[in-house]
C-alpha cells in the first residue's frame, strides 16, 4: 500500500472512521476488519461508495478488490 487511504467500516453497531497510513502488501480485508472491531471478520463483506456496494470475500487482499 503506497498512499494514505480513508476508510469507513459500518457495523450494526455504528460506523469508525479510520486512516490507513500503510500495510503490507498481504492485508487483507478481514486483517483491516478485525483491527478495527477486534472481533473475527464475516467470510464476506460489502465494498464500496455507493449504497449496497458490490459482496467481497475478506479473505481477499486490499490491492485485490481496489483499496490500496
């Protein structure tokens, strides 16, 4: 991961606002998740800036499915 990246992770039980400063380039999206609510990640999740956004397994790497 080369630059800064501003991520949103929504939860039923509220939103984080999050920067990511930088990551190896094995991060996955369940890595990114668990960081961030310390809990174990689903096995998918919903990508993206529009509403609904596209279902990811979080076993893929962030360079993978765009967030890098």
């Amino acid at each position: 991961m080369s630059a800064t990246m501003d991520v949103v992770v929504r939860t039923p039980h509220g939103d984080a606002d999050i920067e990511i400063i930088s990551a190896p380039d094995t991060t996955t999206l369940g890595d990114l998740l668990a960081g961030v609510t310390g809990q174990a990640p689903p096995a998918v999740a919903r990508v993206g800036a529009h509403v609904g956004g596209r279902v990811v397994s979080t076993s893929s790497r962030l360079d993978a499915i765009g967030l890098h």
